[in-house]
C-alpha cells in the first residue's frame, strides 16, 4: 500500500510505494490539480490559481482504497486524487503518451519492402490497421499505402481519416504533374533534389501524402533521405557544421502573384531537450541568405556539407511509386525528391496533401484509448 508522508513545513506531500518507489508532490501542483477544479464534461481546468496563496498547505493526507485524500489547512475543500493519477503524474517525469514514439532512423539500405505498408481498404475501415500504420509511419517517418482507388479524392479520404488537412497557398490538396506556367518546380518535369516542403511558412507541414494516379512517363523516379538520419550522422562527423545549421536561421521564401510567404528557419531544429525534432531542407527556396558577411564562408561550408550529404547514395533510398500507391512521409523529418521525367512518354500524376502533426498524434492517442477500451470490455 502506498504510505502518505507530509513535509515539516506542510508543503509537499511524499508518496512511497510498496516497492520503494518514491515521488514528492509540491503542495500548490496538487491543489493546482484537484479534480474539483476541473469540469467534469470538457475536463478543462476552472480553477483560477491566483485564488490560492503560492504557499498553501496541507492539513493532513491518508489514503483511502485507491484514492489519496488530502485536507487543506486555509480551505475547507477535500480533495482525493486517484494513485493511477499520483503515479502517471510525479514530479519530473513526462506522462505516458501514446503518439510519443522513438524515431528508427534509416539510411539507403532501406527499401520500399521494408516500409510500414498498409491497404487503404484496411485503413479506412479497420482502426487497429489505421493505430499500426500511424505508429508504423511515425517510427519510419516514411510509409505506403497501396491499393488506392483510382480517384483523385483516394488520398484526401484517407488523410481525412488521420486529421484535418492543412492546405496551403497551394491548395486544400495539389496536382503535381507538368503544368504550363508553374509556380513551383514540382509543377515542371525537372528533377527535384531532396526536399522538405515549404519551410518558407511559418510552420511547415507535417506530415504529407502523395497518392500516385499515374507514372508512365520516362524517369519520374522517387528519392527519399531520412533528414535525422543526416542530421545524427553529422552531429557526429562535423559538429561545428550542425551546430551553425541549428543555430543560425536563415531565410525561406516563396512568391508568385498572389504571395510572397518568408520565414526566417534554421535547417536543423533542436527541441527544448536539444533532440533534433525538424529538419528543413529546401535549396530551391532558400532565399537569400542574410547573415554578416564574416559568418558566411562559415555557414557556407556547413550548408554545403549537409547538401552533399543529402546527395550521398549512403542516404538516399531510391525507388518508384506506382499508380494505385500512396506515399505517406514526416515532412518535417523526412526529405523527398524525384528524377526528371519526359511528359512525351508517358503521363505523371500525383495528388498530394498534409495533415500536421498535431493532428496525426492526436489521431494515434484517440485511437490507442478506443482500442484499449474495446480491449478492456
Ligand atoms: C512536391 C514533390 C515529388 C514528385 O510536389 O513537392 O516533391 O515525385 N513532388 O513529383
Ligand atoms: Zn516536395
């Protein structure tokens, strides 16, 4: 049985488990989170904080069965607290989530064989095929689905089915195939080198899908890089390079008639805990590049030596999308790009969209406690 110890001076609470674990709660967090305090419908927080004094103290604490009841020495509120919560919420340490997923991270010895695949029969009608695949294409940050009707609504169905999409000065989804007088190359039968779209917007998109509707053209081949793969491998080949790359923002744009959308990035992005978490990666608009001239040579050569990684065959996957296949990859981790193709051979088609990654994790979480729930009954 867990055992309830106050502090001297009443403002933190240590709980000691059975097996010798131990947490220690500050008082005001656990006022801060008496379930009292928050609606029991929308489950947001009412609780104004500002009505307690920071130093709030607790009277006494026991427990009772499964719960924690703590009396408060200036209130006269009970407030119990289930040890399931005390124990996924001690002091320090990140709450279970189910989207939280560790990266695998691959280089060019991956092939499409090995990527996390999935029918789109199967995503859209069963939800521990769609929980797999979520997961699956996390993990890889790359993945197929196969088997999509030849509709041009095929991909948006099942993008739907993950999340809102996130449409952009392209549109809700994009055409990708030759166009007369594009505005993007992916408009164009030029080759691509490997990308991540759109880091010229605030927040580039996450996760993106390119449902392939026809691939007859000559050439028109896919390459695909893991970005924190690259980004790994230089950390520890040249750390001066990644870290003028994660450090130094530099400007993105794209502009046509109707935009002109910057936005100052670095190429690699760190997360609080100093985890690569983004890798943007667009030399086709990268604009200008704007720091002192005394920086340049020095961002030039770490520019270049992550460019030249991403050229290099020990990166880069090299396959090819056929019609009825959907390619779904981590945008902001994962880089993309494809071989010229002649539009006199053949036709090439592509619809793609984005759903972020806001959307696509809370997809896995809302699944994970569905499947659990079924499980359980
Ligand atoms: C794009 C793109 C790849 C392709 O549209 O952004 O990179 O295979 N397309 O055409
Ligand atoms: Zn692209």
């Amino acid at each position: 049985m867990v055992t309830a110890h106050i502090g001297a001076d009443h403002r933190t609470l240590t709980l000691v488990w059975p097996d010798g674990q131990t947490a220690a709660y500050p008082a005001i967090f656990l006022r801060d989170n008496c379930p009292s305090g928050f609606h029991p419908q929308t489950l947001e927080r009412e609780f104004d904080l500002t009505s307690v004094p920071l130093d709030i103290q607790i009277a006494s604490a026991g427990v009772e069965g499964r719960e924690l009841v703590i009396r408060w020495a200036t209130e006269d509120l009970v407030s119990r607290f289930s040890q399931d919560w005390l124990e996924a919420h001690k002091p320090g340490q990140r709450f279970t989530d189910p989207a939280s997923v560790r990266p695998k991270l691959w280089r060019s010895d991956l092939t499409k064989q090995d990527l996390p695949r999935a029918s789109a029969r199967d995503l859209l009608a069963n939800d521990e095929a769609l929980f797999d695949f979520l997961v699956g294409a996390k993990t890889t940050g790359l993945a197929i689905v196969d088997g999509m009707a030849n509709d041009a609504d095929a991909g948006m169905s099942i993008a739907r089915r993950i999340g809102f999409l996130r449409e952009t000065n392209f549109g809700v989804t994009f055409e990708v195939m030759s166009k007369p007088d594009p505005n993007n190359l992916a408009y164009t039968s030029h080759a691509l080198p490997l990308h991540t779209d759109l880091p010229n917007q605030e927040l580039a998109p996450g996760y993106q899908f390119l449902h392939c509707l026809a691939n007859d053209a000559e050439g028109g081949g896919s390459t695909f890089a893991d970005g924190f793969a690259i980004a790994a491998d230089l950390a520890q080949s040249d750390l001066d390079a990644f870290d003028l790359l994660a450090n130094t923002p530099v400007p993105f744009r794209f502009q046509d008639g109707d935009y002109d959308i910057r936005k100052h990035h670095t190429v690699i992005q760190l997360d609080n805990g100093g985890t690569v978490s983004e890798v943007r990666f667009n030399a086709h608009i990268a604009s200008v590049f704007d720091m002192p001239a005394e920086q340049m040579d020095a961002y030039y050569r770490a520019y270049r030596t992550i460019m030249a990684m991403t050229r290099d065959p020990a990166y880069v996957m090299t396959t090819r999308l056929d019609a009825g296949e959907m390619v779904i990859f981590d945008n902001r981790r994962a880089l993309h790009g494809r071989a010229a193709f002649d539009p006199s051979t053949g036709f090439r088609h592509l619809r793609g969209c984005y759903v972020d990654r806001g959307e696509f994790d809370s997809r896995i979480r809302v699944l994970s406690r569905r499947l659990k729930t079924a499980l359980a009954a």
